[in-house]
C-alpha cells in the first residue's frame, strides 16, 4: 500500500513537472510571436491615438545619408543630371489645361490646399472691436494625382470610409518642392508622371467627381474668397509627458501643513467598493497634445493674392510654422450659398491681379482715413 502511494506521489510530480514545462515553452513562444510580428506590436495598445513614426505603408521618403564621402566632381556631376532631367519640366498654366467645365451645386465637395501657420496677427473692424488673426501661408500646391471614385472605393482607407454610402474621388495635393536628392528613389517615382519636382508635403482631399482636377495644376489663395467659412485641420501642440495639474487642470494638493510630496498629484484613481478598478478614460498623467484637431467655420477675412496668403479669423492647431490644410466647411449652415471659383481659380493669361490684397467689408484697411466728415 505504501508503495502504491508513493508510486502515485512520483507520477503526479512528474505530471505536474512536465505541465510547467509545457506552459513555459508555449508562453515564451507567444513571447517570440508577438515580438517579431509588428502588426500585432502595432495593434497592442487599444488607446494609443498618436505615433512618432510615418505608417509601414507608406513609401520611404527620406533618402538615408551615408558616410562616403563625394568628390567635388561627382557632385558637379549629379546636379547637372538633375538639372538636365527637371530642366523642361514646369507647373502647367491653368489657360494650357484641357478641364472639362462643370457647373457648381451645393453638394460639391472641392479641393483643399496646404498652408502653413506663419503667426498670428491683430486686426480691427470699423467699430474699433479687435480680432484676432491667424496668417496661412499657401504653399507652390499642384495637383499630383486624381483616383477615381471606383478605384479609390478599393484601397484600404477608401473601403472604410465609404463603406455604407456612396464613393468620391480622392485628389492627391503636393507642396513645397525640393532638391530630389533629399529623398529616396521609391519617393521621387510619385512624381515621374506629374513632371514636378518632389514635393516635402502631400496630402489627400476627398473630392466630387464635377470638382476633379488634372495633374499639375496650381492651387493658390484664389481658391478661396472672402467672407467664406473654411475648416483648417492639423496638429495640436506636443507637450510631451505631462502630470495632471497641467494635462487637465486639476487644483493639487495644499502647500503647507504638513502635506509632503502631494502637491500637484491627482489623487485617487478609483473605488475599493463594488467597481474596484480604473475605469477607462480616468484623467492620469501622460502624453499631452500631437493630436490632430479640425478647428471649423473659421472665416477668411483677408486674402493676399500677391504672396497667396490668408487670413482667418480665429486661431489653428498646431505651433507657428506648422503645417495645416484647408479646405470648404462642412458645417450645414455655414456653406456657400453662391457659387465660388469652381473648380479653383485660375489667373489671368496675361498674368496680372485684379485685386491685390482683398479685405472683408468689416474690417478697417490700413491707410483709409479713420474719420469722415
């Protein structure tokens, strides 16, 4: 009998023993799995909104610097190759495009352009009120690439987007040319058929088939008009890790009277009771700002068709210098009522302005006289 028991004590050690085996090989395999799948990295955190890193689809675009070092010839000889392959490749006219006239109605959806924020600036109405202005500069923009409805219904972003409801086009918008050494051979071949330089911004705009545009054609201030409400859409600000106090505006702890190492800590985080856990979406130190933001209904007030600068009333998301894009609103109250350059503006042949510097009616010009008797 005893025997028999010590018999059954072994199997069951050695039983218990191989199972701990088992469990360790398959954890430490998850382990393996998970750290060399990058999709499964990528989709851990379930509230992780901001990344530091271009997605893995998208084309390499900066070219890598190597050590080697060029000779002066070589040099030489690079620019004229690229001179010589960008020499008679220039942004078409909008006289010299083949655009196919359509008319406007309210449920057009046009292109946006790519600006950037150079600042903020005062101005004042008529009844002395001050109004505070932000200053977007727009960019060389040209139109990269058009994708028809049906094509642009077949990509991963479009399949999601209209997936219960009808398709648009999507227009694909360059800006700020630059030397092609810069980036990557992959990055400069999205450029081959427009004929442009390689361009250090792109962005997509979703568009109705009646407001598509040809490659190469140049979208300036024009593109907008005065008193029109645009939305503007970027990146916020990034702070990086902050505590509580700044990140949501908690008060903190006393200052004195014996408080110690509380005084801008947040406290509890929850219950001991019946829900005896955080909740999602408690308010805890962490990254603040890199959040990408729409600010809509802002009105243009001032438009500048010499330098293609614009002003609008109100502020952006993002730091000075930032890059934002703009586009018509879509709030249902603030769209146009009356037809606009459609599908964008194009200048005269002759290459004069009709009007320099267009401001709102509401606004005092600098120079007029202030005062009429």
């Amino acid at each position: 009998m005893f025997q028999s028991l010590e018999w059954r004590n072994e199997k069951l050690s050695y039983l218990a023993v191989k199972i701990c085996l088992a469990v360790d090989i398959t954890l430490s395999l998850k382990a393996f799995r998970l750290f060399f799948n990058h999709e499964q990295i990528r989709t851990m955190s379930r509230v992780k909104r901001r990344t530091t890193h271009p997605p893995y689809w998208h084309v390499l675009k900066n070219n890598q610097r190597t050590d080697e070092k060029i000779s002066s010839d070589n040099l030489r000889f690079v620019q004229e190759v690229i001179q010589d392959k960008y020499k008679n490749k220039s942004p078409i006219k909008g006289s010299d495009l083949d655009i196919e006239k359509t008319e406007w109605d309210p449920k057009t959806k046009r292109s946006g352009v790519i600006a950037r924020n150079i600042g903020v600036q005062h101005m004042w109405e008529k009844d002395g009120k001050k109004v505070i202005c932000t200053v977007l500069h727009v960019l060389d923009n040209h139109v990269i690439r058009y994708v028809p409805p049906e094509e642009y219904a077949k990509s991963v972003i479009g399949a999601k987007m209209f997936k219960n409801r009808k398709p648009l086009g999507c227009l694909v918008v360059g800006a700020e040319a630059s030397n092609p050494e810069r980036f990557t051979r992959q990055y400069c071949s999205l450029f081959d058929e427009v004929g442009l330089l390689p361009k250090k911004r792109l962005a997509r705009f979703i568009v109705t088939p009646n407001a598509a545009l040809p490659p190469c054609t140049p979208l300036t201030a024009g593109h907008f008009v005065i008193g029109q409400a645009v939305d503007v859409y970027g990146k916020t600000i990034d702070y990086g890790f902050q505590g509580v106090v700044k990140r949501w505006g908690f008060k903190g702890g006393p200052a004195s009277h014996g408080t110690t190492k509380f005084h801008r800590r947040g406290g509890t985080i929850g219950t001991g009771r019946d829900k005896a856990r955080v909740w999602p979406g408690q308010k805890m130190p962490g990254h603040m700002g890199s959040e990408r933001r729409f600010n809509r209904g802002l009105k243009i007030v001032r438009i500048n068709m010499k330098y293609n600068i614009i002003y609008v009333k109100g502020t952006v998301p993002g730091p000075t210098n930032s890059i934002v894009q703009i586009f018509d609103t879509a709030l249902p109250r603030r769209k146009f009522t009356e037809a606009p350059p459609h599908p964008t503006y194009f200048p005269p042949e002759d290459g004069t302005l009709p009007q320099e510097d267009i401001w709102d009616s509401s606004l005092h010009v600098f120079g007029s006289p202030s005062i009429s008797v």
